[in-house]
C-alpha cells in the first residue's frame, strides 16, 4: 500500500514538473535603457539624464563582440554624422539608416557614403543579434531591433530625418 | 498605348499672299498616353507654313506640352518635308528637361534618319527618372550630376527590321556616378563611336570605340542575344597602352574605399588589358609596363613591376608572371628583386612555383600556395612557407631603433583556410632575441568577416631580456625571459581573454641586473606596488641592481587581469625579488587590475620614458 503510495506521488511530481512552463518575457525597458546606452556610446551623446544608472539594466549588452562592433560604429558616426546633419542620410523605421537624399552628398563622395551606410547596417543587424545571442534568447533579435528602431529615432538631434510608421521621412 | 483623342485641325487661309503660302497650322490632342505616361494638352502650331507642290515647311512653330517629364510645356521646333525627294527635316530646339536643354534635329530621306542631340547642362538622376518611366533598369543603377552631351546618330531601317546605327556620342562636361563608378569629365571630353546593328532578337556591336585623350582608349566588339533570356554569345574588350596614372585618377580611386591602404596611390608606367567572352570561355589579360606604385604615406611601394596577369574561365596554360626589382613595406623595410608566378583559373589561384622575396639579409620563402572557391561559401586554400633568418640589426637600423642583435626566422608547417577560417599546423617559430617564440594551435576565424576572431597558445623561450628592454624606453633589465601566453583569445584583435605567465627561466644562465628607471616603471605599472630597500636613498645612489628572480603574470577574465609574480609575500607577491645588499624587491599588492586601465599605464610608460 505505501509502495502505491509513493509510486502515485512520484507519479503526481513528475506529471506536476512535466507540466510547468516558464515564460521568459522579453525586458522590454530594460532593452530600451541597455539601447541608450549603446547609443550614448556610439553617437558620443553626453546629453543623457545623468539619473539613468545603467549598472540596474536587467539586459547584458557587453561581450567582446558587441563592444568590437559598438568601437567600429563609434569610429564611423564621425564620419557620419555630417550626412545625418544635412539630411542625405536618415533613420529608417526598422532600426538602420539609408541614403535618403543622395543629391546631397557630393558626387565625388557618393560612393563613401554609400560605402558606410552599408557597412553601418551590417554591423547594426550583428548588433542586434548579438545581444540576442548573449542574453541567451536568440530569438529577442526582432524584440532587440524594434527598441533600437525607436530608440535610435527618439535619440536623434534636431534636424536629423526619420521615417515614421508609416515609411514617411519626418525631421526631427 | 492609350490614346484619347480629341481632335481639333483647322488652318485657315491668308488671302493677302500667294496660295497655300503663310498658313496657320494648329493641331491639337487632348491627352495621349504613351507608357502610362500622361501627356495633355498636346498643342502644334506654325503660323507661317508653306505648302507647294515640292515643299511643306513650318520655319517658326512651336509645340505645347502639359506633362511631369519636361520642366516648359512650350517647345519651339521648325520642320520641312520635300515631297518629291521624301526628304523630312525636323528641329527642335531649347527642349526643357531635367533642369537642361536639349536641341534636336533630325533629317531623313530613302529609311535612313539622321539625328543630331546636344544637350546642355542636364541633370543626370531627373534624366535617369525620366528613362526609367520608360524603359525597365536595374534598380540600383544610378546616374547624378551635370553634363553636356552631344549626340550624332546615322539610323538605317534595312530589310529584315534590321536597324543599323552609327554614330558619335561626346559628353563635353559633368560629373558622372553610375554606382561605383564615377567620372569627373572637365579636362577631356569622353567620346563613345559606335557601330551596330539592331535585329528583334540581336545586337552587333561591330564597335564601340570609347576614348579620353591620353586618358582612355578602350574598344569593344560584341554580339548579344535578345531572347527571351539575355545572353552574351561573344564579347571582345581592349584597353590600348594606357597610363595607369591617368586611369588610377580618373577611374579607379574615386571607387575605392576612403580608408583603403590603396587610396592614395602615386603611379608611373603603362598598362594594357584585354577581355575576351565566349559563351564557352572566357580570358582576362593585363599587362604591366614599368610600373611604380607608391603609398603618399610610405606605408609601401613598389618598382618597376613588369608582367602580365591573366585569368581563364577553364584552361591551363595561361600563367601570370609578375616581377619587380625593388620595393618597400613600413617606410623603410627594403625588399628585393623578385617574381612570382602562379595561375589564375576559374575561381582557383595556384603559385606555380614557390615565392622567394628577399628582405634584407633574409627572405621570406612560400613553398606552396593555393586557393580554391574564391569568392564563394565554401573558399578554401592552403600555405606553406618561412622565414629566412633576417639580421635584426638590419631592421634595427632601418626602424632607427636601438640596434638589436640576433636574427628572426620562422617556419609555417602548412597554413589551411576552410570554413572562413585559418589553422595552422604545426609550429610557428620565430627566432629573436636570442631566444625563440613559438605559436602552436593558431587560429583565426572570420578572417574575412566583421570582425575578426584569433586563438592561439604562445611559447616565449630564453628571450634575452637586455636585447628586449633596450629598443624600449622602459629601462634595461639583464637575465633572461621565459613564459607562455595560453588560451590567447582575441576579438577583432583585441584580448578577451589568456594566462601568461613570464619569469627568469630556473637555469638562467646570464647575470641578473636591473636599472632604477625599469624599476621605477615597474612601480609605476600597477598602483599599487611597493619597492622594498633598505633606504630610498640607496635607490637614487645606484643605477643598477641585483636581482634573484623577476617574473609576472596575467590571467584574464571578463576584462580583469588578475596578477601573479615569482613568489608569495604576505600580502601581495614578488614581481622583482631581490638578491645581493642592497637588497631590491618589487612587490604587487594588488592582484586584480582592469585589463585597460593597465594597458593605459603601459602607454603613459611608454610616452613619459620616451620624453
């Protein structure tokens, strides 16, 4: 009798774990706290309220791979950021920035610019499934890009030219 | 094509002239459509038009346009047509488009048209948008700037709906970009001569004879089919003897990347090339006369490179042979004459027979070399090679650093490149210093990707520590330095992570002596380490001292190096542990330190000794 005892509890356990689902849900605000910051980073921003204490972000962002692609989109922001200044380039409704107004680049430098924005987007999309990857949840990469599309519009400096919802370029 | 008429034709008749003399033509269309294009108001007047029995002529009319595609709705235009001779004259002039002008005239007599275009100052993306309503383009094909473009057309209709067109296009003046390509045509006019024939199903191209004085003077042959499929059944391209200068200049830079080592380029010599494409194979051919390259910022050059490189689709027999008689890397590393053979087939490069550069005294020899798959997934190659002892007292003096003695040589068992990733077997041993590094079980992963992913374990053996210290700042230190660097991780070149670990070798046979300012730099490497002596004094008084053993390690993790010496202390560890009165010792309190703040201190060492 207690043998059936027993065997109906360990029974009942195992049925009670083999039924327990645990649901991990997308951070959402830390995800937008941990995309400020690397946009702090990459466009040199100091105009941040300093109260964003960013050791509280529940969101991993730093991993030999990210800092190496955050350091080449610092580098290239220098670069860049002329061209986000007079409006050739703008900042796309998905997370990436596309040469919206190549009358106004140079046409001697049309093709650098063309150059860097590819290589912007490249390194943005790696971004983005990297700190995915080392969050353990590959498949936040769409979550992780949705934050930074916002994030990088909300961020941008007066005057620089986003495309809203709708896929109309706005300026800021 | 939709046409939507409305149909107005009346001419009146001026009584005060001759008959059918000084009519008032008017013609009008409501709206036409050609290619979903709308046109409206569509308006032709000439209001003194001749007509006889040889001649209708309209010297003064004028043409009226609503539409999107051109900037002025009222064009002029005159024309004539000769009744008995068919002779038809047409001209238009100050035609309004993409923020330009355009004359044309054309004349035609027994199907043969004969059409003259100068367009003036035209904005090339409104032309470019202009044609795409028309005509289906790539996508990502792209024109912009200004030109001036003169066009001389000869037009045939012959049997068989065969047209045959001759003629000359000049473009006198602008900036073109058709993406990557860019041209800036300001100095010499760039002139296109063609040739060809146009069937339903078929284009000749008997010639297209592309020139820029002393700049450029390519010609093309060709025959493409036009089913349903495009296909090119044979294409011959030949680029006379050209100054590579004039063509680096004119062409090839404004196409490379800002950041590229090849950007900023001073060229001398000639160059010719060739191409030819049948649908079974295909042969590229260029050749190098005399040719000097030169990096504006001395990073490399060469001279006097002379050779032919060539590629085939599928046949050996083809090889390319390059030699040069001199050349440079780094401002001031001389290399020597040389030559290197290989073959280009397909998608495979293979040296042909091994690689032997001198450097110096030295060389750097590649047994073999070959790589296959290039430019596609599956890329795959391998290496073989050495490093010929080279004085490093020569390179010493050629860096103008504190001369050095000893040699570096190396050997590469065999290097294999698969799956975007380089092995290498064996040993990588390079002799300097008097002692030997030695790398084994190297590898870097997405050598060609983003970002770049080396491991490797490192063996340091009996490095002489007086030939190491002295072409740096830092201070001499006599002995000798053995160690490892293990697990050697690097992300885009930089460390992730490794443990080393670096000391005086047990059976050390050199003397042990260190100066004040090493020890002074030592000090200043880590915030917190102690120098213990019987007096501070005594530090100042002399300038070298005995020591037993030095030695320093490094394990790092997550951005911290946590530090070890050559022995315990009570609080902390030796990282000099002295010897002989007066007695030095360098202790290291602090066992955790953040890998670039230290990497900073290193540098601020660095800049501080050298001033």
């Amino acid at each position: 009798m207690i043998f059936y005892i027993r065997y109906i509890s360990l029974l009942s356990l195992g049925l009670l774990i083999s039924c327990v689902t645990i649901n991990v849900y997308f951070p959402a605000a830390a995800a937008e706290q941990a995309a400020d910051q690397i946009i702090n980073k990459v466009w040199n921003d100091k105009t941040t309220n300093s109260s964003n204490n960013y050791n509280d972000i529940n969101l991993e962002i730093s991993s030999p791979t990210s800092t190496a692609l955050q350091r080449k989109m610092t580098a290239r922001h220098k670069k860049l950021k002329k061209y986000y200044n007079n409006g050739a380039i703008g900042i796309t409704n998905n997370a990436f920035i596309m040469l919206r107004s190549p009358m106004k680049v140079a046409l001697k430098k049309r093709n650098h610019v063309n150059q860097l924005v590819k290589a912007e987007n490249k390194d943005r999309l790696q971004l983005y499934a990297e700190i995915a990857l080392i969050n353990g949840h590959p498949e936040w990469v769409e979550n992780i890009r949705t934050i930074f599309a916002s994030r990088w519009i909300q961020r941008a400096s007066q005057g620089w030219r986003y495309q809203d919802n709708q896929g109309t370029w706005q300026r800021k | 094509m939709k046409l939507l008429l409305l149909f107005l034709f009346y001419f009146y008749l001026n009584t005060s002239l001759f008959a059918f003399e000084n009519l008032h033509l008017k013609f009008k269309i409501a709206e036409l459509n050609v290619s979903q294009q709308d046109f409206k108001n569509i308006k032709l007047e000439c209001k003194n038009l001749q007509y006889t029995t040889q001649l209708i002529n309209c010297s003064n009319g004028y043409l009226h346009i609503s539409s999107d595609l051109i900037d002025k709705p009222i064009i002029k235009l005159s024309f004539s047509y000769h009744l008995k001779t068919q002779q038809l004259k047409f001209n238009i002039e100050q035609l309004a488009i993409a923020d330009g002008k355009i004359n044309i005239q054309v004349k035609s007599i027994n199907n043969n048209w004969q059409t003259k275009l100068n367009i003036h100052n035209i904005e090339l993306t409104q032309l470019l948008n202009i044609i795409k309503k028309f005509i289906d383009l790539p996508s990502d094909f792209t024109m912009a700037g200004r030109s001036n473009l003169t066009i001389n057309l000869n037009t045939k209709l012959q049997q068989g709906n065969k047209v045959k067109i001759q003629g000359l296009i000049r473009l006198n003046k602008g900036e073109i970009y058709i993406d990557p390509i860019y041209l800036n045509i300001n100095k010499q006019p760039l002139n296109m001569a063609i040739d060809l024939s146009l069937q339903p199903k078929k284009l000749n191209i008997h010639n297209l004879h592309l020139t820029q004085k002393n700049i450029l003077d390519l010609q093309t042959n060709a025959y493409f089919k036009l089913e349903d499929k495009f296909a090119i059944e044979r294409l011959s391209i030949k680029l006379k003897p050209t100054y590579i200068k004039k063509l680096y200049d004119n062409y090839i830079q404004a196409m490379l990347e800002e950041d590229s080592i090849f950007n900023q380029l001073k060229l001398q010599g000639m160059i010719k090339a060739q191409l030819n494409w049948q649908s079974n194979k295909r042969h590229a051919l260029i050749k190098l006369y005399n040719i000097n390259v030169e990096d504006q910022k001395k990073r490399f050059g060469i001279n006097k490179l002379h050779g032919k490189l060539q590629w085939h689709s599928n046949s050996q027999g083809y090889a390319s042979h390059l030699h040069w008689s001199n050349a440079y890397i780094a401002s001031s590393i001389k290399l020597g004459r040389s030559q290197l053979r290989a073959s280009l087939i397909k998608n495979k490069i293979k040296l042909l027979a091994p690689f032997y550069q001198p450097i110096f005294d030295g060389a750097i020899k590649i047994q073999q070399f070959h790589l296959n798959n290039i430019g596609m997934e599956n890329m795959n190659g391998q290496l073989r090679g050495e490093i010929k002892p080279i004085s490093l007292s020569k390179i010493s003096t050629a860096l103008d650093i504190p001369k050095l003695n000893g040699n570096i040589s190396g050997k590469i068992p065999w290097l294999n490149y698969r799956n975007q990733a380089i092995n290498i077997g064996g040993r990588l041993k390079m002799r300097i210093f008097d002692g030997e590094i030695i790398a084994h079980h190297l590898s870097i992963n997405n050598l060609l990707n983003n970002i770049p992913e080396l491991k490797a374990n490192i063996k340091i053996n009996k490095l002489n520590l007086k030939t190491l210290t002295n072409i740096t700042e830092f201070g001499e230190i006599q002995g000798q330095l053995s160690g490892y660097v293990r697990k050697l991780h690097l992300i885009d070149w930089q460390p992730v992570s490794f443990d080393a670990h670096f000391a005086n070798p047990l059976d050390d046979a050199i003397r042990h002596r260190i100066s004040q300012k090493a020890i002074q730099n030592l000090s200043n490497l880590s915030g917190n380490l102690a120098v213990n002596i019987f007096s501070n004094s005594i530090l100042k008084v002399f300038e070298n001292f005995y020591y037993k053993r030095l030695g320093w390690g490094c394990r790092l993790r997550k951005g911290i190096c946590h530090m070890s010496g050559v022995g315990a202390t009570k609080k902390g560890y030796y990282i000099v542990q002295g010897g002989r009165l007066p007695r030095l010792d360098v202790i290291g309190y602090n066992k955790s330190v953040d890998w670039n703040q230290l990497l900073n201190r290193i540098k601020s060492i660095s800049n501080t000794s050298l001033h």
